[in-house]
C-alpha cells in the first residue's frame, strides 16, 4: 500500500477532520485517511494515489495543502 502524507492550513476541529476524510476517502484508489488536527497533517493509504486529485479533495473540503510530506 502506497502512503502520502500533506501538511494542511486551516484544519482546528473534529468537523475539519470529518470535511477532509469524507472528500479524501472518495477519490479513487484510497482506502484509508488519518487527520491529524493539532499536527495540521492529512495522511492518505491506498493503491495508485494521485497526487492532484488528493490535493483537489482537500481543496475542496476548504483546506489548502501547504506542502507535501515525505511517505
């Protein structure tokens, strides 16, 4: 299973947490998401991860990804 891991500015509640999952877990190929509020990181498991479509699911959820983090 391939990981990524984003660092992602704006999260501060469970309700960020949720937001984040429920568009992240959609995006074809992931099959597990970890938010971590308090370390403002998006952790994303799952086979053939795109880069972009992840970034874009954040995004859409109303966060923005700072940058990427080494998996």
């Amino acid at each position: 299973m391939a990981r990524k891991q984003y660092l992602v500015t704006g999260m501060s509640c469970g309700h960020c947490a949720a937001s984040i999952t429920e568009e992240v877990i959609d995006v074809p190929g992931v099959t597990e998401v970890d938010v971590d509020v308090t370390a403002g990181s998006v952790s994303v498991g799952g086979t053939d991860l795109d880069d972009a479509r992840l970034r874009a699911a954040i995004a859409e959820a109303g966060y923005e990804v700072t940058e990427p983090v080494a998996a």
